[in-house]
C-alpha cells in the first residue's frame, strides 16, 4: 500500500481509504511533507512527534480552539479570511473551544475528582468493577473484549464520578459508540450537545440546582461558575460542559485495554514476561499499550498569530491538525515504532495531548487500563481473539477497535 500511496498522494482525514488503514499515509507524511497542506479543508497537517510535541506546548494566543478541537467538514469546509473571534458566551458551546481563562475555569469545575491523590482512592472500586465483570464473563467462553469488559467498567466509572446510577452503564456506553459514529466523508464534531448525551447530564445539573450543593461536585460546580461577565450557566450549557468526561471518559479506555490484551496476547513470549511480576510489569506494558493502541487519530487548532515550522508560515484563520496516532509511530522517537514491545523505553507520550489541553483524565485512564490488565492477567490464564470478527467502525477521528470478540 506504500506504494501506491507514495505514487499518487494525496492525504484527507475524512477520507474513508485513509481510515481504513491511516498508518501507511501518515509514514508518507512524516518522512516526505511534515507540513502538509490540505487544499480541500484548508488545514496544515502536522504529522512528526517532535513537531507537534513543540507545537502543542505554544501557550501565547498563537493556537485558539475556537471551531473545535475536533471540527467536522461542515466546519473546515468554510476558509476563514484571518483570525477567529470567540464563540459567543451563549448559548456557550464546551468549554474546549475557549481560550483561558474561560477554559481553565471551567475545567477546575470538573477537575477534582481526576486529580491524582483523588484518583488513587478509586483503586479499589475499579478493581471491583473488574472483577465483577469477569466472573459474569469468563462463564460464557466467549465475549467482547472492548464493550463487554473494558466498555462496562469504564461507563460504571464515569456514571458513579458523574452522580448517574451504575445501572445505565450499557446505556451510557451504548450511546456514547452510537455518538461517535460518522457518515464517510462528513466527521464527527464530538462537542456538539447531543440529545442521547443531555438526556443523562441535564436531570444531574437540574437536581443539584434544586437540591443545593453536596450532591454531585461537578453538578455543583458548574451550576455556580460564573463567567467573565458574570453571567451563570443555563442547564444546557452547564451539562454541555460534563461532555469530556462522559465521552472520553467511556470510549478510550475500552478500545486500549482491548486492542492491547489482544496484542500482548498474541505473543507469547511477552506476556509470560509480563506475568513473571504482574504488579510491576504492567505498568511498563501499558505505557506501550497506550502508545500502539490509542485511537484517537488528531486534534485541530485555528491559528491566530502567524507560525512558522519547516520553513512554512502558517497564516492566521488557517487550521492545523495534529497527528497524535502519526507521532505514536515515528521512528525519530521510538525505534521499531510499527513494533509491539512491552517493555519499550518511553520517555514521552502524545496520546493524551500536551499544553493547555491536555487529557483532564489521564491518571484515570492509566489507573483503569492498569488495574484492568492485571486483573485479566490473573485470571485469565489463555485467550483468543477473533481477529475476523474484530470491528472497526466508521469514523474520521478515531482508529479504534469497537469490538473485540475474545474466547477464554
């Protein structure tokens, strides 16, 4: 396929035969146009680690997220003639498309239950969501790797951090898949409020309204914020706010801890090594999990000050996506990076971003893929994945496996 790529190339993110299969595009890209210009979208591509580690750390005003981290091609498809203002206070879309200090606001609202001491305490009840799992699962012989025990944990956790009963934890889970889907061509603008999404997240702001404090700190938090112009948040703008969480906090993790028992499964020799001392080898195995198998493909940013990279000026008005999954695969920070290697030497990681928008989750998401793994690895003495059963769903952002099936 390199080939054929390097012949006739042309790269569009919402292309449905770069979704196929990204990772022959994005080699192209990094060793031969690192800047890559997208005439179509009028979007600079940025695919090298190094490029884009630097790039994301420019906290000036230079790089604004006024039209989404993840713009679908309704917006790209509009050039813009310079700069970008803000979105309007209201209705106030998620709180990722404003610049400090309203992002860095709202993001304190939702941040004290991801904070790392405050994730430590949740150790044991996500050991207890996976064990609870396994023994309904392990039963049948047969299931789903990504929904069935990944999916189901990570929903339970993100219903009990968001004040909704564990029980609507498929449901959640359910709706969030169904949310992430895209038509070929079209993409999908993760921050838009959603029906499926606001019927869960508005009853919570409505009752800690009614209620008063103490019932849900993120509900709270968000009914008191007070924006820079003293206005309060409307129901809907507050519960808009709750979508980081009760996206990324469901889809990301069942797709890394899937894809990555599927992949240290598949040798052997790796996973005994793993098993030799499972509490201090996972840890190692899971950076690399994260590394190979995080499917989130790119962020974008429009640029509001004049950049320059490669030699290249980047206007203002002009967007820029950042190939996150491209930089986890490049050579010029890990060797043999197409290679699965437990054990590999990671001393820095884009998976969760950088800069000012970085993953509010990320000691979660490592806590769940840790405790998720070693719980498997305890139990689960053999597996098999059907690989041709396996499903990768359509979608211009995500590179992630949705299902999984698994016999034990």
């Amino acid at each position: 396929m390199t080939s054929t790529v390097t012949q006739d190339f042309s790269y569009d993110p919402f292309d449905p035969a770069v979704m196929a299969d990204p990772l022959p595009y994005y080699r192209v890209l990094r060793d031969e146009r690192p800047v890559y210009y997208i005439d179509k979208w009028d979007t600079y591509a940025l695919s090298r680690f190094d490029d884009i580690w630097q790039t994301l750390a420019v906290n000036d005003g230079t790089f604004v997220a006024s039209e989404g981290t993840l713009p679908s091609a309704t917006v790209l498809a509009h050039p813009n003639d310079g700069p970008v203002p803000d979105p309007p206070l209201h209705p106030m879309p998620f709180h990722a498309n404003f610049d400090a200090p309203i992002y860095d606001g709202v993001r304190r609202c939702t941040s004290g239950q991801f904070r790392p001491r405050a994730v430590a305490r949740l150790a044991e009840r996500v050991r207890e969501l996976a064990n609870e799992r396994l023994d309904e699962l392990l039963p049948r012989g047969r299931f789903d790797l990504t929904q069935d025990y990944g999916g189901i944990v990570a929903a339970s956790m993100v219903c009990e951090l968001l004040g909704l009963p564990v029980e609507l934890a498929s449901d959640v889970l359910a709706t969030v898949n169904a949310g992430s889907l895209a038509q070929p061509g079209s993409g999908v603008e993760v921050a838009n409020a959603r029906p499926g999404y606001l019927e869960y997240l508005v009853p919570l702001v409505q009752r800690s309204r009614a209620e008063g404090p103490g019932g849900n700190s993120i509900a709270d938090n968000l009914v008191d914020f007070r924006l820079p112009d003293d206005s309060t948040l409307s129901d809907i703008e507050a519960a808009t706010q709750m979508l980081g969480v009760f996206i990324g906090g469901t889809e990301t993790v069942p797709k890394i801890v899937a894809h990555g028992l599927w992949e240290l499964g598949s040798r052997p020799d790796q996973t005994a090594a793993v098993r030799a001392d499972v509490e201090a080898n996972v840890p190692v195995a899971r950076e690399e999990m994260i590394r190979y198998c995080a499917p989130a493909q790119w962020f974008a940013r429009t640029v509001r000050k004049p950049y320059t990279i490669h030699g290249t000026t980047i206007d203002p008005g002009k967007r820029v996506i950042t190939l996150l999954a491209s930089a986890a695969r490049d050579e010029r920070e890990y060797p043999d990076p197409d290679e699965f290697i437990w054990n590999r030497r990671i001393e820095r990681l884009l998976a969760f971003g950088r800069g000012q928008h970085f993953c509010l989750g990320v000691h979660l998401a490592r806590l769940e893929i840790g405790v998720m793994v070693t719980e498997w690895l305890k139990r689960v003495p053999e597996w098999h994945i059907d690989g041709d059963a396996a499903l990768r769903p359509p979608s211009s952002f995500q590179w992630g496996w949705n299902s999984v099936p698994v016999e034990v």
